[in-house]
C-alpha cells in the first residue's frame, strides 16, 4: 500500500525547491530511481529516510505524510474544508474538498451520455 499524500508530497516539495530527483538522491545518498520509486508510491521509504527528507525541506515528519506540505508552508486538509476519503483498490486516503465531492457526486447521478462528455473533457 503506498502513501499517496507522501508521494504527492516528495515531488511537490522537490519542484517548489528546484532540486532534481538526482540531486535528492545525492543529499539522501541514494540513486535517483530509488528516490523516483519514493515519488510514484512504488516504494515507501522507512522511518530514517523519512526523517531525513523532512529535515530537508524543513517539515515536521507527520506534515511530510499526513498533509500537503508546500515551499510556502502546509495546507492542513485534515482540519480544514476537506473530506476524507479512500481508494477502495489500494486502500489509499485521499483527501476532498467540498467541490470535489459534489463533481463526484453529480457524476455518479448523471446518466452515460454526460459522464462520456465528463470524461472526454477531462481527457480520461
């Protein structure tokens, strides 16, 4: 199971700082695919590493997993105006704001021909 915030985090942190996957990696002393595989959520890193990435970008541990982190400070969803949810395939939270949840509901009441046009906007 990978963290999707976490994820989401490593990269977003990484471009808002202008460093490269391979430039991490060096700080890390890791390769760029090991740091790569930690932004796609296909590897977890473990509690070391988590703690030296979060030195890194100067946010505490629990921020880095649990909330979206940003060069500018933190967007704290879990109190703010967001709603918890779970990808049921890969147990994942996500998190929603009050919008995403009403798009996401109006599209499982509309009927096959607005969903298609849903779709073909969105690009999916």
């Amino acid at each position: 199971m990978s963290n999707i915030q976490l994820a989401a985090n490593l990269r977003r942190l990484r471009n808002d700082h202008n460093y490269t996957q391979t430039q991490i990696g060096e700080k890390l002393n890791i390769s760029r695919q090991a740091y790569s595989n930690y932004e796609t959520g296909k590897r977890i890193p473990d509690i070391d590493m988590l703690i030296r990435i979060a030195d890194i970008y100067q946010v505490t541990l629990e921020q880095l997993i649990t909330q979206t982190c940003t060069k500018t400070g933190v967007i704290n969803e879990t109190t703010g105006p967001y709603y918890t949810g779970m990808i049921v395939e890969s147990a994942d939270t996500i998190y929603l704001s009050k919008e995403e949840v009403e798009l996401l509901t109006q599209y499982r009441n509309a009927g096959e021909d607005e969903r298609r046009l849903t779709r073909k906007v969105l690009g999916i």
